[in-house]
C-alpha cells in the first residue's frame, strides 16, 4: 500500500514467527480487536457459520476466533527465542498440536484469501484455516473463489488499502448459499468510500463506527507518518488521538445483506 512500508518479507516467510517477532516492536493490537468483533457478528448468523477471511495472512484472525487464545499469548508464542529454534516441520507440528488443544468447541469454519502462498500454505497446514485459496484477485481476475460458495460472513482486520472493492465484489459474486454479512476494520487514513459504494448497490446496509478507534500499530517510520497525514487530509479528517501519538488507528464497519435484521455496530463493538 502506498505509504506504508513495505513488509512483504515478513508476509511471505515460511511461518509467523518473523512476523510476529517484528511487529511485537510496534504494538500491533488490530487482530484482537477483529477477533473480538467477529465474535460477536458470528452470532449474528443464521444459515451458516462460515466465514471468508480477506487477507488471512497465517491465520491469526481464525486463531483468536477460534481457539482459547488471546493476542498476547499469539506473540509470546510466535516470537519466543525458544521457538525459533525449531525448523519449518517441526514447528507446524507443534503449532497444530497447540492449538487443538485449545479449539473452542463452538469453532467456526474459516476459509482464507491472501496473496501469500506461504501464508495460507501454513495455516492450513496448522489447522487454522479450514480451506482457502492464495492469489490476489485485485490483480488476476482468474483466481479461483469458488472456494468461499458457502461463507455467511466476509471478515477482514489489516487488508484494506491492499485490496479494493474488486476484491470484495468478486467474493460476493461467488457466495452463492446467501448473501454473507462484511464486517471488518479499516485504517481511519485510507477509504473505504469504494468498498462502501460497491456494497451498498448492492442494497447492504453500512455502518462505519467512527467513534470506537482502535490502535493498529506504531508508526514504523516518518514516511508513514507523512502517508497518513496526507490520507486524513484527503478525507477531510484531523489526526485523532491515537494518530498523534503515533499508531495507526483502525476503525470498525459493518455491511448487512439486504432483508437482514440490522444490528447497531456501536452495540457489537462495546
């Protein structure tokens, strides 16, 4: 995404650990924010708790929502200097053995999309995610969504900016069970007007909870801090205070299918 720094090594590698060893450097909160309200807007659906995660990255989103885990405890795992000792085969058994054995019993099935081959390769491989597909259907429009026919819900924490309205427009087309509820949080610097557009022609109704911002992550560098600055103003939005004192702030929105009972987003997230 234009702006921010580019980390496509650590969205690539093998497994999370490099990931999760960074970004516990800079705070990175947004995955339990995400998980707590995919929770909740789990127990919104009716027909079918499946859920299609945007940009699922290692699975981190299905870990929270279904496993007894909290964020914290992710990143003691994932940057322990213990584990990193372990290699690639090594360390999926012991993740895949760690995890069933704090499966809620209420799990839901989670299939995911990201471009990272490895990513998706690991949380399936983990048992984090159900099923899924690795491509990017911003750029090729010949990658295979079929996958997600049966999802109740499109659920995305950090992956808007990295893809647009496309994205989301083609999952829709290929869910053909019901119509999935979207639901996700949004960096406040970048817009998510299109996304918005897009679902409500489609008769969803959008709700975008300016008022519950949620700490992202630190800012890595001043060129991100410049990039932000200038989405805010391109949005004719002011820094609030998470922004000034120097994280990205995230907020959270909801889209309801047309002929569905309309939850207030202020009540899923407080």
């Amino acid at each position: 995404m234009a702006g921010k720094r580019d980390f496509t090594a650590l969205y690539t590698a093998p497994d999370p650990r490099p990931y999760f060893t960074y970004f516990r450097s800079l705070e990175y909160g947004v995955v339990g924010a995400g998980a707590r309200l995919f929770r909740r807007l789990v127990d919104e659906l009716e027909e079918t708790r499946a859920v299609a995660d945007v940009c699922c990255s290692f699975g981190q989103d299905a870990a929270l929502l279904n496993h007894r885990v909290s964020e914290q405890e992710l990143f003691d795992r994932w940057a322990d200097p213990d584990l990193a000792r372990l290699d690639h085969d090594a360390l999926v058994a012991a993740d895949r053995a760690w995890f069933a054995e704090r499966r809620r019993d209420d799990a839901v099935t989670v299939l995911g999309l990201d471009a990272s081959v490895p990513a998706v390769e690991y949380g399936l491989a983990v048992g984090l995610l159900d099923g899924g597909r690795a491509g990017d259907p911003e750029a090729d429009p010949d990658v295979d969504l079929s996958v997600f026919a049966p999802v109740g819900g499109v659920v995305v924490t950090g992956g808007i900016g990295y893809v647009g309205e496309r994205t989301f427009a083609r999952l829709l087309d290929h869910t053909t069970e019901v119509a999935p509820w979207v639901c996700g949080l949004v960096l406040r610097w970048v817009d998510l007007g299109p996304i918005a557009r897009m679902l409500a022609a489609r008769g969803y109704d959008v709700q975008v909870g300016e008022r519950h911002p949620v700490v992202q992550r630190r800012l890595a560098d001043d060129d991100e801090r410049a990039a932000m600055l200038a989405g805010l103003a391109a949005l004719g939005r002011q820094p609030g205070e998470l922004e000034a004192r120097g994280y990205h702030a995230a907020v959270p929105f909801l889209a309801v299918p047309p002929g569905r009972r309309v939850p207030s987003l202020d009540r899923l997230v407080s």
